[in-house]
C-alpha cells in the first residue's frame, strides 16, 4: 500500500523493498486497506493523503509484510534537532521560494539535455558511516578511495527524456506522449528503476556511483553530518522539513536550486530533492554486528533522502548523508532518481569540472 511508501520514500533504512526483518501487526479483516493505513500514520497530512490510487501504489515495493515500528525505538533520544515540537508546528508559514535560486517550476531548462558537467573528487580517505544513529549506518569507519568524477546535478527530465527517446524505452510514469510535465524541464527525472539509470549512465559513457563514492562527494573528508556542515538548516536543501515549514506537499525542486546546501566539492542536492540509486548492493559495513535479513546481493542501495514525507521519522532524518536506503532494482517511484560518476582516468589532485564537450 502506498501510504507505507509515502514513509519509506523519504526515511529509508528500516523498511524497504518489503524485507526490514520487522514484522507487521497482524492484517485485520474487519478494516479496510486505508483504516489499516492510519491505524499507523496518525498524522493529519497523512490522513488527507490516502486515496484509492495511493493504496494501490503501496503494493508496488511492499510485496512482503514488513513494517518500521521497532526500527524507530533505535533512533537515539537524543536525536531531536529535526523533530516538530509545539513551537516549530505553531510559526508563520515559510514562503515557497525558502533557499531557493530558481523558480520552483519556469519555461525553458536552464541545463539542456546535454549529460551533466561532472566535478573531481580527489583520491584520498573520509569517513563513513556513524556510530550516533541507525544500525545499518554503522559503525564509523575510514574508506579511501581512488580519484572519481560524478555528476554536480541529478540528473533532469530533459536530459532523461534525450536518452529515453534515442533508446525507445518506456517513458517515466509522469511523462505524457513521451515528455515530461510542462515546467519541470530542470527537475531530476523520477519514476526511474535502477536499470533505468544504469542504461542511462552507460549511454552517457558513465556508470552509476558506489555507495562509498556518492557519500565522499556528499561529505568530504571531515565525517560531516550534512553536505554543508554538521547543523541541519531546512533552507539548504528539498527535505520534507523545508515543505512542513512551508505547510504544503511538496514536489521536486530544479536541480542546483539550492546554493547555500553545496557538499564541499560543490556537488549539489546531496541532501534531499531525490533518492539516488547507486551501484552497490546493500551489505554490513565493516565491524558492523547486527545482523539483517535484507544484506547481501538482493536490494540496492540509494543515497541522500527526498523531498517526500514527514510522517515516520517526524521530519528531517533522511537528511544526513550517511543515510541510506535500499530497494529491489525494479522498484520506481515518485522520489527516486540518479546521478552518474566516471573513473578519473589520472591521480590528479586538483578539483575541477570536466566540461561536457569533454566527455
């Protein structure tokens, strides 16, 4: 049922791909699908939310009956920066544009459909991981990796529709007659399965990045918690956070619109707007201890939370760039995307972006 998606999409970990090792409170007959839904999201939002259409969609990725309760009781007590409290729900009204660079929705694509501008990321060690929150986010451990380029943008509709129509594959669901929503040029393409991206990244010359790879360009090299720092501010970036300040549902935001939320390197929305799929399946970090069901080559990985919903992790928690969720390579939806990376070719160590006349 999609209103158990509407949570997974945006605060991952724990539920995802229908296998967390967590059992759902037994099916009761006498409800209905949409009274079993807000028996658990009790969040008026998310009661307004539930339709016909959305419960159907919930069957798509929820083919097991798994559920989040208990993963919630590991997010630590002290874990509160991102929680609404009586203070937070009772400001004013954020406006639309909080943070943002560019209009939410214009004309023209400010881009084109050229493959992405890719920016350097050097060789060298960074932390991964932590220790402070979820079990499959840890334990905090040094990685080094060899020189990479990835993509400074998701990547767009645009771009997306410029393959899909050299390759004649299906459409993204929110196309119409093969293209994308009329204003909405610049917002990374979703509805996009992990086979879809790495078809893309492939026609493009590039390939999808590594987990490990997609969280150095996000975090740098000093275990920062957020592509900007270690406070979490709702202006920086497309969280769910931002669109509750804003009090109204949200959507994707045009790529590079928020300046201020950059990642050291100057990689943007590494924090929020969409899911990005990786290349690496969903496995134990080293040291960790506890053990899961769902490791091992069955789900991938997608990195950086989305713009989607507020209602599991009371806002904010799929911010952090250690984050991360996982899912079948089928599975499409309405806040998955992707971005590319590229081998560096040399050990040069001088951050810079490699044009796309380049590539």
């Amino acid at each position: 049922m999609r209103c158990l998606l509407l949570i997974v999409i945006a605060f991952p970990v724990v539920v995802f791909a229908g296998d967390s090792g967590v059992d759902l409170p037994p099916i009761d007959s006498s409800k209905s699908p949409k009274d079993e839904c807000i028996a658990c999201h009790t969040g008026v939002q998310h009661k307004d939310l539930v339709s016909k259409e959305r419960l159907q969609k919930c069957q798509e990725c929820h083919t097991d009956q798994k559920h989040m309760q208990e993963a919630l009781k590991q997010v630590p007590e002290s874990y509160t920066q991102h929680k609404p409290t009586s203070q937070t729900q009772n400001r004013p009204r954020q406006r639309p544009d909080i943070g943002m660079a560019v209009p939410l929705y214009y004309p023209n694509s400010r881009l084109g459909d050229a493959p992405n501008e890719m920016i350097f990321i050097p060789a060298g060690e960074f932390v991964m991981g932590t220790n402070s929150r979820l079990p499959d986010e840890g334990p905090e451990h040094t990685v080094t990796l060899d020189a990479f380029y990835i993509d400074k943008f998701e990547v767009t509709n645009m771009q997306y529709k410029k393959f899909n129509d050299a390759t004649k594959r299906r459409s993204p669901e929110h196309f119409r007659n093969r293209t994308y929503p009329q204003g909405k040029a610049d917002h990374p393409v979703t509805f996009v399965s992990w086979l879809d991206a790495k078809a893309y990244c492939a026609w493009a010359g590039k390939r999808l990045p590594t987990d490990q790879e997609w969280e150095k360009a996000a975090r740098g090299s000093d275990g920062r918690w957020f592509p900007w720092g270690n406070e979490f501010d709702y202006s920086k970036s497309n969280s769910p956070v931002r669109w509750r300040e804003i009090g109204a549902f949200g959507d994707t935001t045009p790529v590079g619109s928020f300046e201020a939320g950059v990642s050291p390197y100057g990689v943007h929305d590494m924090s929020g707007n969409v899911w990005e799929w990786t290349s690496s399946w969903y496995q134990p970090y080293p040291g960790n201890t506890v053990a899961s069901e769902s490791y091992g080559e069955r789900y991938k990985v997608l990195k950086g939370g989305s713009w989607f919903n507020c209602s599991f992790y009371n806002c904010g928690i799929s911010a952090p760039v250690f984050n991360r969720a996982f899912f079948s390579k089928r599975t499409k939806n309405d806040s998955f995307g992707f971005r590319c990376a590229k081998d560096a070719g040399s050990m040069d160590a001088t951050p810079k972006v490699m044009s796309k006349d380049k590539m």
